[in-house]
C-alpha cells in the first residue's frame, strides 16, 4: 500500500515536469497559430528550460538568502502539488491524504516565496508585482475554499482522492448544479493564481499591466529557470485537479501497470486539451483593468458561495 | 485554615510558588540597584511564568489539588469567604498558556527594558501584573477571579503608562486603556452580580450547579460577554487595543496581546461551557456574529497599517474574532445535536488560542528588538533588516508564517482544524445552520487570505529589500536575552505545529470533546469526522522532494556559480534612491481601493507646480490615511455627548466654596427631614 | 422516465436557470445578457418538458416548443434588434458597484433559499425542492430592476423575473396549467415587442435610455 502510493508519488512527479514544458510548448503555439504567427515551436519551453538552468545567476550587492531560496520553495511547493494532487491515479499515501486545505496551503506558500522574492529585488516593479499578485491571492481564497467546501459536501470528505472517486462512481452528480457551478468557480481560481489572461498577460512586460513578470524581473539564469518551471508545475497540477474533477474518467485506482497506464494517458491528454482550449479562448480576451479584477473574483466568489447553498438546501 | 495546611501536591504547590516567586520579583524591583534591576525582577517572574506553565499543565492533565485558600481578614460586617485558587482542566490551560508567555516576554524584557519600564515601578506593575494574569483562570469563585482580573488590568495600566512624560500618543492610549479596562469590570462585576443571586453563591461550582435559566442566564450572558468582549479586544469594544499595544514597551504588547486578551477568551469558554452549559440557540449565534464580525474587520485594518504594532494589534483581534467564531460554531452545533463536529470546533478555538499566543509573542518580540535597534515601527520607515538583524528577520519570519496559517506552523493546525470543522456540519436537516456555515466560511476564508496578504507585507517591507532610512540601515541585533526569547517563541510555533495530535488530545481534555486522537506518533486524527493531518509525514514529504532539488541546485551552482554585479537591472538603471521602493502603504493601496468605503480611507496628492510652467512638476505628495469606522462613528459621538454632560455638570459645581457649602447644608437638611418622617 | 432520471434532469435545468441568472448580475454586456436570456428559455423549456412527461402529459410537448419559440428566439431576437437599431451594447447606468451587487445577488439567493422552506411546508418530491430556484429567479429579476438603469437591461431583469414566475408555477403545480402560462407568455411577448419600440423611440428622442433620467411626468 504504502509502496505503491510512494510509486504513484514517484511517477507524478516525473510525468509532471515531463509534460509542464511540452504543456507550455503547446498552448504557445496554440495562441501563435491563432493569431496568424508562427510561434517558437513545441519544444521551445525547454530549450528554454535547458539554456536558463545552464546559466549562472547575478546577485547585487545588499540581497539577503531569500534571493536563492526563493525560487527552489517555488519549486518545492508545485512539486509537492504535483505530488499530492491525484493526477494519475487516486491512490494516496494514508498519512498525508491529499487534503485539500493541505494543497491549498501549499500552493499559497508558493505564492508567498514568489511575493517576496518580488519585495526582495527592492525595486518599484517588484514591489508593485508583490503587491498585486497579493491582493489577488488574498481575494481569490474565498472562491477556493468555498468551492472545494462545495465539492466536498457530497463526498463527505476533503480528501481530494476519495473527492474524484466519489465524482467517478456516479457520473451524474457530474451535470447537477452544484457540481457545474462550483467548477466554473474553481476555473476562475485556477487562472487567477497561475496568472492566465484575463487577470494577468503571462507574455507581457508592459509596465502598467504585469503582474508576474514584475517579480521576476530581477531573477536571472538559474534562479530564473526554476522560477520559470515553478509556475508552469503550478498551471500543469491544477489544470490537472480541473480535469479530473470535471471529467474524472480514465484515473487509476491502483497501482497496477495497466491502470497506471491507462491513468497517465488519460491525464497527458486531458491536460493538454484543457490548456489548448485555455490558450485558445486567451485569443479572444483582453486583459482585465486591476480594478476589475475584484469584480471577477466576486462573481466566482458568488457562484462557489451559491453552489454550497444549493447543495445544503436542495439536493 | 492557612495556607501551609493545605495538601501539598504539585498544583497547590505551584500556585503558592507563583505567589512567591511574584513576592520576591517585587522585592527584587524595589530593593535591588538600577542595573541590575532587570535581572533579578525579570527573573522570578521567568520563574513565575515557568511555574504556571508546569502547574497549568498538570491541571490540564486533569492533576487536581484540594485548592488553595487564602483567608481574608478584612474588617468587614458580612463574612467574606476565604479566596479560593483551583483550577480546573480549562483553567489550566489558559494558565499555562499565560505562564508560558510571561516567561518569554519577561525573559525578553531583561534584555530590552530600558527608562521607565526598567524602573522600580516598570518592573513591581510587570509582576503584579504576570502573576494576576496567572492567577485569573485558577479562581474558582467570581470574587477571587475579579480581584485577579483586577490586579491584571491595574498592572498592565501602570506599564502601559511607563512612557508617559515623553510621548504624548501613550497618555491618550492609556486613557482609552483605562476607561475600556474599567468598563468591562463593571459588566463583569454585574453579571457575576447577577448570577450570584440566581445562584445563591459566588462560586462556580455553586453556580454550574444551580443551572440558571431564563432571562436572569440571558442578562448575565449579555453582561458578561460584554465585559469579556471588552477584555479580548472583539468588534466594536476594540479600541483600546490598536491604541495600547503599540505604546506599550514590547515585552508588555507581547504579553498583552497574547496572553491577556485570552483572558477575556477563558470568560466566555468558562462561561458557555460551565456557568451556562444551556443556552438557547441566539446566543451562538450572537459569538459568531461578535467573532466573524471582528475577524473581517480585524485583518483588514491590519493589512493596511504602516505600523508594525498596530498591524500586530489588529491582527489580534481578528484572531480572537477567530476564536470566538469557533466558539460559537461549536456551541451551534452542540445545540443541534452534532455533538461530534461541535468538539472539533472547540478544539479548534483551543487550538487557535495555543497558536495565536505562540506567534503572536515571536511578533511583538521581533517588533520590540526591531524599535530597540532602530527606534522605528513605521514600516515605510524600516527595510533590509534581514541581513542586519538575522536573529531577529529568522524568529519574526517564522512566525509571521504562523499567523498567515502556512504549513507547518501551530496556526496552519489551527486553522485547518476550523475549516475541517465547518465543512463537516451536517447542514441539510437546520436552515438556520445552513445559512449561518456558508457565511461564516467565506467570512473566515477571506480573512485568511487577507491575513496572508498582511504578513507578507509585514515580513517584506520591514525585513527584506533595502533600508528606507539612515536607522535602518545603522540596525544591529538584539541581545542574547532577547534572542532566546524570541527563538524559543519560533521553537514553540514550530513545534506546535509539527506535533498536533498530542497538543490537540490534552486540549480535548479542556473542552471535554471526545474524538480526537494522536496517530503515526504525532499527527492528528479527528475521528469524528474522519480525517487526518500528520505534519511530519508532510514535511519529510517534502524533504524528499526539497533534498534532490538542492542537490541538483548546488550541482549546477558549483559549474556556474553566482555573480556579483554592482547593480540589479531596476529598470535599466542603477536604483538610485530607496524611496523608489514600494513601501508598505503602497503595497496596500490596491487593497484600499478595493475596500476604499469600510476603511474610510481619504487619498490627498498635492502637487507643486513650477513658477514657469504649469508643465513642469517641482514635488509631489502623497497623503493616505485609513480610520478605524467604529471609533469615528461610535466612540466620538458617545464622548461627545459626555463632554456635554459634563460642561452642564459645570453649572453645578463651579469653585464657589458657598455653593459647597450650600449643598452640604441642604444634604443635611433633607436628611433631617426624611428621618423625621 | 425513472425516478433518478428526472431528478437529475430537474436538477440540471434548475441549475442553468441559475447559473445564467448570476451570469446576467455578473456582466455588463447587453448581447451577453440577451445571449444568457436564451439559455433560460432552452432551460426553462427543458424543465416544462420534464415536468410534463414526469406527469405523462402529452402536450408537454407543444409547450415545451412554445415557450422554446417566444423566450429563446422570438423575444430575444426582438431586443437584439431594439439594442443593435440604438447602437447600445454595454450597461453604463448601474447605480451599485458591481462587486455589491454580486454579493447582494448571493445574498437573494440565499433569502430566497430561506423563505422556500417554510412556504413548501414538508413536501419532498423532487420538484417542489427546487422551487428555491424560481424564487431566487423572481428575487434577481427585482434586483436587477433596482440596481439597473438602462432601459433594455431592466427588461432583461423583467423577463429574468418572469421566467421565474413560470419555474415556479410548474414545478408547484406538477401538471401543467396550459392556458394559464400560455396567456402569461403571450402577454409578456407583446410587452416586449412595444417596449422594444418604445427604447428605440426613447433613444431618438432623448439621446440615452436610462431610465433613472426619467423623472418628470409629462400629463
């Protein structure tokens, strides 16, 4: 038992930082395609990775630790969301069930090495990036929690694993509107900590709008590189909890090889679809000004809010 | 009976040894010269603080003593009874957490107390205080639990005063202190008044015994959460608690804001749980309106406070708001009969009672030694301390990690276990619980967030980035007193956290709540709703993830290792000026705008034009103030109408000594009459 | 049709009633809200068919393409034309700040949740437990009509309070009272098709359709 969840952990983690960059690879293209250029190709993201690890780092005078330990938390938080999220199969390790306040408190400790990595640089930029990625942080938590309460209320439990189980053995509950709503609350979520328009424009260095970038705007070489593959994990892991909590067919249940199989496939593909649509859907929007952004984060707040009424008072 | 004849067991005995320790701490602070006044009054109070924590624990434990008497012998008419200290597991608790931050602050103030707060009144007002504050949750009857309650509040009144004659800001702190202090013991001294003559008797056991019922409990109620409310700094009796702890010295905020708002804490537990197990249904609903209400508001004055103390302040009372929100989820859920989930809740408040009193001393402790070493507490003031204060940058960052609730600290436990609490309500069979849990979640979720947000800023304005001022920049580390202290306090937020099972099994105790239970050696298994946390098996977890990451990290380091340029990039140039940086008021401004109507918050940007075009900018200020609602709208208006009050009082009593005399003839007359009749 | 069945399907056109009607609070886009105001009428059709068949009636039906006709094509049509004659396709009028009226939706819909219960009494067959539905429908419907100023978002709020009242009347009454819903409908049409009329006027006469403007009485 504990063997094969140890397994699972083992290839998560290696399926999660083999497809993060091809992920990348095609949602650029993807957009590039759409707008009528030709885009840098698939496997750009990681020669990208490659040059950028193989670079040495610079450091001004007066920088304390956080510069360097900043950017391998990063990576440890996407790592261990990849980790603990079930993305190949739903067997989990029996003292760290995937917890969903668990994941999403790692997931925040990633958020907070970025924020301060950006106030480390001492910069206006960084700051201003800090800042903002913060104020979105903080106003985005409600939708989370209150969608993950949404979903855990038929399951009876917070564990992610038996969460995507209960999802599988009844299909049904998949279209009630507790389920869609929370989903699309949880979508909202998802953009807005990995950054995807429209409350941040991952390609963009324009002063007024980054958010993101403006954090990272110091970091270089190495420490660039992990930061780099740090936020795309973050975008592979909860593009994949999307997944297979909307369409949480083809995970595994066991540690079998046919399973594992089937489950490895299942969530490469669904990954990779949901990320195309998502590129592909970027096209068609615009950047929300800042001060809107509360207004989206309200709207999803009030559908998760709504999706756990309903599912106390009628269904 | 005396004192020397009670039973000596490890309770009795280590209530009189708080007695004496605090006995000799005062002595030491009279008699011993001004240098090394410090040392020997700080160190019986360490000890008197050690000794709570051991004897809190052993009640805790469920070690009981036969109780220790104090006979009273005051020439009074009506017999009083002798004073009566037994505390019982809840006591305890709330004992040894008091003990415990008694011994960390007064460690910290050797090293840091200095002018008036060294001075024979400093240190003799710090060990009245200490020692009522310990003694307050052992008082087993109402008139032995004011009298401590008082001696807690008059001591603390004393030191906050200590800086009095040369900042103006503490006497209106201490003012606000007192009448807000004084306030809440009349509400106590009433409703304890009022559940004495139900009862028949002044102490508990007479009163949980009596099960009073009816619109007596719910009068006392209403008093006594007023009075309690008072003490623990909820919304809208706050304002004393962002004026006092940021003009207290730091090993005093530190002790207030985590030990002695709890106090006020313990009331309502002790009143909820054992005065008045039977309440009807409104009154949990009144907690968790006081308690989501004061978190809300709390953590967003926090988040935007330059302040580095009054952050922490407001940052208290939305943890207390916390608190109490538990409290009263928990009492919600035992009215409906989920007995299970109800446990888990009042665990949780117990939990976030143990975590906010661990981070919350590192806090004002890091706060302290940072004033100590740079004389600042403004935040836009203060920047890249971290290198110069590594000491203190390590503890404060640990546990700021602790009040923003990340793994794996004491406060991620904590609320962790409130979340899991809230979403295992049974909602479908009560509409009113069904209405209320919803809300509450996402009142709770958002201060999480926010409290995020604030500590963030707090940690990364103050510690990071470059100094903003020439005493930032001139910053050195604390001293070895106040370094220990502060480790210990982030041992303690670390530890915590890692070893929640055990923690949460002796808490259980308190609250008497079944279904909680230590698995894999340390973790957490709340058996009544079936789920787990084991921080250690998370952070090995993550060790196996973290220890090849640093291996390949060091690996490709040693091939192409860092470079030091003279300048970051800063946008093509060399950062010319640390007034370029993102200080803490605008780090929070997106934030102001967003709650720009419940922060009252007013911008003024002024700009000076050149005299020979309106073109040309000669300066710009920038002005942002944020007010606190409730103290515009509430308190002024009420003072006001005091003021009033008293100007017509004037006309009564103006000076003339042949008007006083007048009215001590009249007084005499109307006397004489009404005896004749 | 089992049991089950007709649950989840109860269930699945409620539920898009309501997501469309957040979505509507949500946005300011005035084709966006018309677009929304199609779904509610393919789910509120969707949940008359249910209905119906559940009660094995056989003109579940005619109704069913009815209201699928005058609420999801005729109407809406109608009011894309009204807004694409005056050129107005985004709401500027709103008198609260979106967030506040968002929040004050969730709000709604938690009181209409609420008052369900006790107006329902002890009745659990799957239809009258989505009743809450409808009278969250209703309840958003009047906030929009409070909150909004422009003249073609009112009538969406309108049409968004109707639907409601068309929800509840099925799912209370089980069977289907033809007549009675028909009539309404109708009703409803000509009300949109002259108001429809009247925004364009408005627009041609005053420069703008707010209707908060619109505060003398001409006799």
């Amino acid at each position: 038992m504990t063997i094969d969840s140890v397994v699972v952990i083992v290839i998560q983690l290696v399926l999660a930082v083999a497809v993060t960059p091809v992920l990348i690879g095609v949602m650029r293209t993807t957009r590039a395609r759409l707008e009528g250029r030709v885009g840098g190709g698939i496997g750009q993201p990681w020669r990208d990775l490659r040059k950028l690890l193989a670079k040495e780092p610079t450091r001004a005078p007066g920088s304390t630790p956080v510069l360097t330990v900043a950017p391998i938390l990063l990576m440890t938080s996407s790592l261990l969301l990849c980790a603990l999220i079930p993305l190949a199969s739903t067997l989990a390790l029996a003292s760290i069930p995937g917890d969903l306040f668990v994941v999403v408190s790692v997931l925040l400790l990633g958020t907070v090495a970025l924020a301060l990595l950006g106030l480390e640089s001492g910069t206006a930029f960084g700051g201003m990036g800090s800042s903002r990625h913060m104020v979105i942080a903080a106003l985005v938590e409600p939708t989370v929690l209150l969608s993950i309460y949404a979903l855990s209320v038929p399951a009876g439990t917070s564990a992610l694993a038996a969460i995507v189980q209960t999802r599988r053995a009844e299909p049904a509950s998949l279209l009630n509107p507790v389920s869609l709503l929370a989903i699309v609350a949880l979508v909202v979520v998802v953009i807005a900590e990995t950054g995807r328009l429209p409350v941040d424009n991952p390609s963009t260095h324009l002063e007024l709008t980054m958010i993101h970038e403006a954090m990272i705007l110091e970091s270089g070489g190495r420490d660039l590189g992990w930061l780099e593959l740090g936020s795309w994990l973050r975008l592979t892991a909860l593009l994949g909890l999307v997944a297979n909590l909307a369409l949480p067919w083809g995970i595994g249940q066991d540690a079998s090889p046919l399973t594992l199989g089937v489950g490895i496939v299942a969530i490469t593909v669904k990954v990779l679809v949901l990320g195309s649509v998502l590129a592909a859907a970027e096209v068609f929007i615009a950047k929300l000004r800042l001060f809107r952004v509360p207004e989206l984060l309200a709207g999803s707040f009030v559908l998760a809010f709504l999706s756990v009424s309903a599912s106390y008072l009628v269904f | 009976m005396t004192v020397l004849e009670s039973a000596i067991n490890l309770v009795d005995a280590g209530l009189l040894a708080q007695l004496l320790l605090g006995a000799l701490a005062i002595l030491a602070a009279v008699v011993a010269p001004s240098r090394l006044r410090s040392l020997l009054a700080g160190a019986p109070i360490v000890c008197a603080g050690i000794a709570a924590a051991a004897t809190g624990t052993a009640a805790l434990l469920g070690g009981v003593g036969t109780g220790l008497r104090i006979p009273v012998a005051l020439p009074l008419t009506v017999p009083l009874e002798p004073l009566l200290l037994a505390p019982d597991q809840l006591g305890g608790l709330f004992m040894a957490l008091a003990g415990v931050v008694v011994a960390l602050a007064a460690l910290f103030g050797i090293g840091y107390a200095h002018g008036p707060a060294a001075s024979r009144t400093g240190w003799t007002a710090f060990a009245v205080f200490a020692v009522g504050m310990q003694l307050v949750p052992a008082a087993a009857d109402a008139v032995t639990f004011l009298l401590a309650w008082e001696l807690m509040a008059g001591g603390s009144t004393v030191l906050l005063l200590a800086d009095h004659a040369t900042r103006e800001p503490v006497r209106r702190a201490t003012i606000w202190y007192a009448v807000m202090t004084h306030l809440s013991f009349l509400f106590l001294l009433a409703g304890f008044g009022v559940l004495t003559a139900a009862a028949g008797g002044t102490s508990w056991a007479t009163m949980a015994a009596a099960s009073v019922a009816g619109p007596a409990a719910s009068l006392a109620f209403v008093l006594l959460i007023a009075g309690f409310a008072t003490k623990a700094g909820l919304v809208p009796v706050h304002v004393w608690l962002p004026q006092a702890h940021p003009e207290a010295p730091s090993h005093m905020s530190a002790a207030m804001s985590a030990a002695m708002v709890k106090m006020g804490v313990y009331g309502i537990l002790l009143l909820i749980l054992r005065l008045l197990p039977d309440g009807p249904r409104w009154w949990s609903i009144v907690l968790i309106a006081l308690g989501a209400g004061s978190a809300l508001y709390g953590i967003l004055q926090a988040s935007v406070q330059a302040d580095l103390k009054k952050l922490l302040a407001y940052s208290t009372t939305e943890n207390i708001g916390l608190i109490t929100t538990a409290i009263g989820v928990g009492l919600l859920l035992r009215d409906a009969g989920q007995n299970g989930v109800a446990d888990v809740a009042l665990v949780a408040a117990l939990l976030l009672a143990v975590s906010h009193a661990a981070f919350k001393s590192v806090l004002f402790l890091g706060a302290g030694s940072v004033l100590h070493a740079t004389g600042e507490r403004d935040l836009d003031l203060l920047g890249g301390l971290a290198a110069r204060m590594p000491w203190t940058s390590v503890t404060f960052g640990i546990g700021a990690l602790g009040a923003a609730a990340l793994p794996v600290t004491s406060g991620f436990v904590a609320e962790w276990a409130l979340l899991q609490s809230l979403i295992h309500v049974d909602a479908r069979a009560d509409r009113l619980i069904a209405i209320v849990i919803p809300i509450t979640m996402g009142v709770v979720a958002l201060t999480v967030g926010l409290g995020l947000l604030t500590f963030v800023k707090a940690y990364g304005i103050g510690f990071l980035a470059r100094p903003r001022t020439q005493a930032a920049a001139e910053a050195h580390e604390a001293g070895p007193a106040m370094r220990v202290a502060m480790v210990l306090g982030a041992v303690l937020v670390v530890g915590l956290g890692l070893v929640p099972g055990p923690l949460a099994q002796a808490l259980a105790g308190a609250v008497s709540a079944g279904g909680v239970s230590t698995t894999g050696g340390a973790g957490l298994l709340l058996s009544t709703v079936d789920v787990v946390l084991n921080p250690v098996a998370l952070t090995l977890l993550t060790l196996g993830i973290l220890i090849p990451l640093v291996a390949m990290n060091a690996v490709l380091a040693r091939r192409h290792p860092r470079r030091d340029v003279d300048l970051a990039w800063g946008c093509g140039g060399e950062r010319i000026s640390p007034r370029m940086e993102y200080n803490a008021t605008s780090y929070s401004e997106p934030l102001v705008r967003v709650f720009r109507s419940s922060l009252q918050a007013s911008q003024l940007v002024d700009v000076v034009r050149h005299d020979q075009s309106p073109l040309l900018v000669e300066q710009m200020t920038f002005t942002q103030a944020t007010g606190d609602v409730i103290e515009d709208r509430l308190y002024l208006p009420a003072t006001r109408w005091a003021g009033r009050l008293g100007d017509l009082a004037r006309t009564v009593q103006n000076g003339s000594i042949h008007r006083y005399v007048g009215f001590s003839f009249a007084a005499l007359v109307l006397v004489l009459v009404l005896v004749a009749l | 049709m089992s049991n089950d069945l007709y649950q989840q399907l109860i269930a699945t056109t409620t539920g898009l009633l309501l997501l469309a009607a957040v979505l509507q609070i949500w946005g300011r886009s005035i084709v966006r809200a018309i677009g929304l105001l199609v779904v509610q009428g393919i789910a509120l059709a969707g949940l008359v068919l249910t209905v119906g068949l559940h009660a094995g009636e056989g003109s579940a039906f005619l109704v069913a393409g009815l209201l699928l006709v005058v609420k999801a094509v005729v109407m809406p049509w109608a009011m894309l034309r009204s807004a694409r004659m005056i050129g107005v396709t985004r709401e500027h009028s709103a008198r609260v700040k979106p967030a506040v009226e968002l929040i004050g939706a969730a709000g709604l819909t938690l009181l209409a949740y609420a008052v369900s219960g006790p107006i329902l009494g002890n009745r659990t067959d799957p239809a009258s437990q989505a009743v809450p539905v409808g009278v969250s429908l209703v309840l958003l419907g009047f906030w929009q009509l409070l909150v909004r100023g422009s003249a073609i978002t009112q009538l969406v709020g309108f049409l968004m309070l109707d639907n409601g009242i068309a929800a509840i009347s099925f799912l209370t009454s089980g069977g289907l009272p033809l007549v009675v819903e028909l009539g309404a409908t109708l009703d409803v049409l000509l009300v949109v098709l002259i108001l429809g009329v009247l925004v364009v006027r408005l627009q041609a006469e005053q420069g703008h359709i707010d209707i908060s403007e619109l505060r003398e009485l001409h006799d």
